[in-house]
C-alpha cells in the first residue's frame, strides 16, 4: 500500500503543482521500490527518469542494491558495467554488495 501511495503522490506533485522531477525525486522513488523489494516499478521508474535526467551514482547503487537482494545477480552486474561505462566509478561498498 505504502508503494502505491508513494507513486500517487509522486503523480498529484507533478499534475497537482506543476512540479517537474530531478535526479533527486526519483531516486527517492526508485528507494521506495528498493525498500518494499519492488523491481518492476523500480525499473519502470529507472526508464523514466533515463528520459528526463542523467541517473547518478545513488540511482545505480540503489537498483544494484535491490538487484541482489531479490537474487537478481546477473541484473545487478549488467548495472554495475553501465555504471562503469558512464564513468560514474565503483566505490568499494558497490564492490562489497556484489561479492555478497
């Protein structure tokens, strides 16, 4: 319920105020995806902001993250090497994550 409610509001700001999202908004909303184990919607959101902002750093760690938490291994490296090739680097806590 929690989810569903995140992205209706996440809407009404954007309808309701005008309100166009950043890289920060939608990170905090691929969290919530990230944090009710939602990979779908986390990936829906992911395409979205791809064509509206450039993901950073905290957007590929938060889907690597819930990657491997729903045994998602293979998904969670094809990110890691897209972070990689943007030249975003790979601290040691993403290392750690996928030798986990």
């Amino acid at each position: 319920k929690s989810l569903d409610r995140t992205f209706k509001t996440f809407e009404e700001i954007k309808t309701v105020f005008g309100l166009v999202p950043n890289i920060i908004s939608y990170n905090a909303l691929i969290d919530v995806c990230e944090a009710c184990d939602q990979i779908q919607p986390a990936f829906q959101v992911f395409n979205q902001l791809s064509q509206q902002c450039q993901p950073n750093r905290k957007t590929y760690d938060i889907l690597i993250k819930l990657c491997i938490r729903c045994d998602q291994f293979q998904r969670a490296v094809d990110i890691f090497n897209a972070r990689k090739k943007l030249g975003l680097g790979a601290p040691v806590a993403v290392y750690m994550l996928l030798i986990k």
